[in-house]
C-alpha cells in the first residue's frame, strides 16, 4: 500500500489513521483556500511545481521508456502470503 505509505500487513486501524491524516490535510487546504481573497496568489503552486519538476527528472533518468501496462499493474487484490510455519 505504497500510496498510503503502509505496509502490505498493515491493520484497519493503521488504515483509518492514514486516512483521517489524509483528511486533515485536505481540511488545511479548503481553509486555506476559503480564506483567501479573490486575487491571492495560490500558495501551493510551489510546492506542486517543485514536486512536478521532480517527477519529470526521474522520469527522463530511466534508460527506456516505459508504460503502466508493461509493468505488471493489476486491479486484482493483493493476497497475504500464507505464513510459512
């Protein structure tokens, strides 16, 4: 659960937390906004650009080119290995 920055064992509870960290994040941002007057410069373009930048640089460093489709992605669960004891 990479996304989530969670490990593949991680519980519901360790779910939730991220989840509401998430949404507290996403609060910050809509008060932000909401605060705003109408001609405020966005203070996160920075960070989104920075972030951008940084995406596009690791993409052009690998050697081929490659597409989502030719890396094994799947929308199929995953499946907890069975404990080897």
């Amino acid at each position: 659960m990479a996304d989530w920055r969670l490990e593949d064992d991680a519980d519901f509870f360790a779910v939730i937390k991220q989840v509401a960290a998430d949404e507290t994040n996403h609060r910050d941002v809509n008060h932000t906004f909401a605060s705003m007057a109408q001609n405020d410069v966005n203070p996160y373009v920075g960070k989104h650009l920075k972030d951008m930048n940084e995406a596009t640089a690791y993409w052009k460093r690998i050697s081929q080119p490659v597409e989502g489709r030719d890396l094994g992605y799947t929308m199929a669960p995953k499946v907890k290995p069975a404990s080897s004891q």
